[in-house]
C-alpha cells in the first residue's frame, strides 16, 4: 500500500462510476466561457465526462462538454468551477470533497 495515497481517490472512484452527470457552470467559469464566446448569456448545462486529479497541486480536476455544442468539444476545469445537478448522487460529496481537500491544500501550500 502507498503511504502518500490521496484521500480523494475513493470520492473519485464513486464518482466515475456515476459519470456522465449534468452540472452548471459556477461563475468565475461561466464568465470566462461567455468572454471567449464559448456560451451564450445564459447558463448552459454541462455533461461531466471525466474527472481526475491535477497532478501539479492535487486538484479534483474535471473534463467537460456542452450541451448541444454542435462541434462537440471537450473543456478541462477544476471540479469546484462546476456545481452538480443536486440530484446527483455524488452532489453533496463533492461539495464536502471539494471543500475538504481545497482547505487541506491551501493549508500546505501556506505552510
């Protein structure tokens, strides 16, 4: 067993398992999408595809599409830019995921 196994893999594995989930894009991420023309002024709903975590800074990372985006592209964002369906689930887990492992990475990236 490796001793520096990241706690979020179980919370990933769960999550995989249910993928592809519907989510909104939070809005630092849908301003940035708007601003590159990517969406249109409202909200679109977005299908997570996959999820994995940055290897760089331990981020819960996701890949995902846009509904009805004729050319079919897919987008990288951290996890915490997207907010599940709350009938999801993993919708509440990955807030509380999310949050735990966010506080636990600032808090070694002050030290």
């Amino acid at each position: 067993m490796i001793a520096s196994a990241n706690p979020a893999y179980p919370f990933l594995d769960r999550l995989r398992r249910s993928l592809p989930a519907a989510a909104h894009a939070r809005q630092p991420l849908l301003g940035y999408l708007q601003s590159k023309r990517v969406i249109g002024s409202t909200s679109s709903t977005l299908r997570i595809v996959n999820v994995f975590l940055n290897g760089y800074d331990g981020n819960i990372m996701c890949q995902f599409a846009i509904e009805g985006d004729a050319r079919a592209r897919v987008f990288v964002a951290p996890l915490s830019q997207l907010a599940l369906n709350r009938r999801h689930p993993a919708a509440r887990k990955a807030a509380k995921a999310i949050d735990r492992y966010g506080r636990r990475l600032g808090a070694a990236a002050r030290a």
